[in-house]
C-alpha cells in the first residue's frame, strides 16, 4: 500500500477540536469534540490524510519537501463552520427597520408599515442577478471572515415562479466561484405575496405544482422549505408543500415554532425532515416527536436576539429529548445582522445553556449533518475536506465578541483569511 504524499501540514497547535465521529451527535454526545493534543494536521490536494501525533506522521504520509507548514502555535484548530439557515440573497435595505425596533417597534409593527419581508421581495423581484450576485458575495466573504465554510442558502425573496429561479441561479453560481460551499434550498412558501392573499389556495398550489417541478427540473435545489407559522403558511400547507418537494427530490426543512407553538415540529417529524429550525416555542412532545423521527434541531439564537423576542429555543430540553441540535446565523435583511458563527455559539452558550463543546458540535459536525454533507466537511479526520479554522489561544476565545479570535481560515487545504 503507498502512503499518501501530503502537500500541507498544520502543526504546533495547543489542541485539536477533531470533532470526529459519527453523526449526528445527540444527547450526551453533543458534546464530544475529539480534542487531541500533541497533534499535526496532514493535506493532499485540500483534502485529510493524516490526524494525530507528530511522531507517528512519518510512518503514515510522505511529506513533500516543498509542503506548506502552517505554524498553529498559540492556536487551537477547530473544523470550518457550517452555516446550516441563511437568506444572504436579497436586494433592498432595511436598515431604518433596526431603528424602528431598537425604538420599540414589533414585527407585527414594521410588516403593517410596509417593512418586513415584503419590502425585500419588491426589492428582490426588480434586482438584476449580478447585483443579487454582488450583494450575496460580499455576505459570504464576511462570513468566510468569521470561520464559516459552508452554509446554506434560500430563496423566498421572489415569491414569483421567475423570480425564485433567479435566486437559486444566483445560489448556484456562488457555490461554483466561491470558496464557501453552499448548499441550496427553495423557500418558496416564506410568505404569500400580496397579489395572493384573498387566494391563499391558489398561492400554495403555484409553489407545489409549478415552482417545485420547475426548480427539480433545473437541479437548483437540494432542500424545500416553509415558513410554518400563525398568519403565514399552516401545518396542512406545509405539509401539501413539503410532500410535492420531496416527490421531487427535494429533502424537507421547515421553519418551525419561531413566534409561537405553530405546529411546525409535528410537521417536521411527520415529514420526515432534515431538520427543524428555530423552535423558539417548541414544547416537550415536539422535541419526543423530533428524536423519534431523526430531525435535526437548527437553533437560530441570533434572531431571538435581534428581534428582541425575549426568549431563546429550549436547547437544553431538546438535548435532553435525545434532538441533535445545530446552530445557524439567519443572516437575512430584516433580523439577522451577523455573520458570526462564533457569535452565534455564544448566545447558545450564554442564552440557551449550552456548553462550550456542545455549541461547537452544534457548528460544526451536527450542521454538516443537517446539510447532509457530513461525509465531507464539519470535522478534522482523514478523507474529508480540509476546512478549518485557527482560534488564537484556546476554544472560549470564541465568545470574546470583538477580539481578533480567529487568526486563519482554511477551506479545502487553501489558506482563505489570514491576520
Ligand atoms: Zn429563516
């Protein structure tokens, strides 16, 4: 058998969060990070070959004189992040909404104004896609700044059959010139537009009978969404919608229990879902129901706190139901103001009551799941993806918000930020 010859080594670290092993990691084992110490990180072609001590390298890869070595001392090394809810496709500016709110304004409020997400599908619905393009780009280079390496991307800013083609186009072409992996999803059903809303019925049938067909016929998505909530879409919608995705190709996630207990867990677990996201107001029989049917928990506890709802989703009682639990940003026009994972893990730690290990699997390996693409990327082991990325001193660095915590980002072996 020939030894791998690798072109890049990572070594000198102070720990490794490998984050190895199966997925995803639920109830106890949300916690496991695989830290290694005394450990070097072997590449070929961006892609693993070797992880563990330095003096037994040797024996398991030949490096090539002219490899890369990444001095990691002072450092720990952590799996890229992954981003598993985003809408960083949108035209328009809502910034005079922060200000409204941050003078007391609701949700409720700003959408009765003409604000919310009707304001960013009019926008949305005029943009060329190169400015779609260009707006979208410069959000994942922020967010390839703070970590993330892969993340996920929606629709639902066109609510037109055209117009939500345009946004995944536009998905499509990012995965393909950006460093970040995306990982596409039609949320045709994130509200009904206005020249619907005396004929809902009709709307929901556009979503389930033309757009699915249209966006599986041209392979622009991997996953279908809704809004399941009060005064947007019900459980019987949802479920109509997310059953003509999945007869198309497309894998279920709903977002679920943000404002109020809407039913959306039951219909993630009925629908057999990727994942369920927010869970702001899910209660114990949602979490049962989630566990039973292998539902993956993405918590957004940024959007909690931009939106000043008050409360945060019940990680603990979701771990404790055996859910695995994933972070995201939301990054989106009208809540979702930051692109940092690291940012995102210290709510969950400081709001939600996770541990420190337990939000790191909930960045990285359980988000990876959620976004089937954990047989590549979400943790440091052998024949996946090199993506990483180097914390200056130890992990609770992380939640310093505002210190230069991250001093290398690294996507598939490529040295992607660095300072
Ligand atoms: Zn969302």
């Amino acid at each position: 058998v020939s030894r791998p010859v690798a072109d890049l080594l990572i070594e000198d670290a102070t720990a490794i969060a490998t984050c190895a092993g199966p997925a995803p990691r639920a109830g106890p084992r949300q916690r496991e990070i695989g830290q290694l110490h005394d450990a070097v990180i072997a590449a070929a072609d961006g892609r693993i070959v070797y992880v563990g001590p330095p003096v037994a390298l040797q024996n398991a890869v030949d490096l090539q004189p002219a490899a890369r070595r990444i001095d990691a001392s002072g450092c720990v090394v952590v799996p890229g992040f992954v981003d598993p809810h985003t809408h960083i496709v949108f035209a328009g500016d809502r910034r005079g909404e922060l200000q409204r709110r941050l003078a007391g304004a609701t949700y409720a409020q700003i959408a009765a104004e003409g604000g919310g997400i009707l304001s960013t599908v009019a926008a949305t619905r005029t943009a060329s896609e190169d400015e779609l393009l260009a707006g979208a780009r410069a959000r994942l280079d922020e967010m390839l700044a703070c970590g993330t390496t892969t993340c996920e991307a929606k629709s639902g800013y066109g609510l037109t059959t055209e117009s939500e083609l345009k946004q995944l186009r536009v998905v499509r072409a990012l995965d393909r010139s950006h460093p970040i992996d995306i990982r596409a999803t039609f949320l045709g059903a994130h509200e009904v537009p206005p020249e619907y809303r005396a004929r809902r019925a009709d709307y929901v049938a556009l979503v389930a009978d033309e757009m699915i067909p249209c966006v599986a016929a041209d392979g622009l998505a991997d996953y279908c969404d809704v809004f399941c909530e009060d005064g947007v879409f019900t459980p019987a919608e949802a479920t109509r919608i997310l059953d003509a995705g999945r007869g198309a190709g497309l894998t279920p996630r709903i977002h679920a229990d943000e404002l109020g207990a809407s039913g959306g867990s039951f219909v993630a677990a009925a629908v057999n879902a990727r994942s369920a996201d927010h869970l702001v107001f899910a209660n114990e029989q949602a979490a049962e129901a989630l566990a039973q049917a292998g539902v993956c928990a993405v918590l957004l506890p940024a959007a909690s706190f931009y939106l000043k709802l008050g409360r945060f989703a019940p990680a603990r009682m979701l771990i404790e139901h055996g859910v695995p639990v994933a972070l995201a940003s939301d990054v989106n026009p009208g809540g979702g103001f930051s692109p940092s994972m690291p940012f995102v893990m210290t709510l969950a730690c400081f709001e939600m009551g996770l541990t420190l290990e337990e939000a790191l699997v909930a960045a990285t390996i359980n988000a990876a799941w959620s976004l089937d693409c954990a047989d590549r990327t979400g943790s440091l082991e052998p024949g996946k993806q090199l993506d990483a990325v180097l914390v200056r001193g130890g992990f609770d660095e992380l939640v310093r918000i505002g210190a230069p915590a991250i001093r290398m980002v690294i996507k598939r072996g490529q040295v992607v930020k660095s300072g």
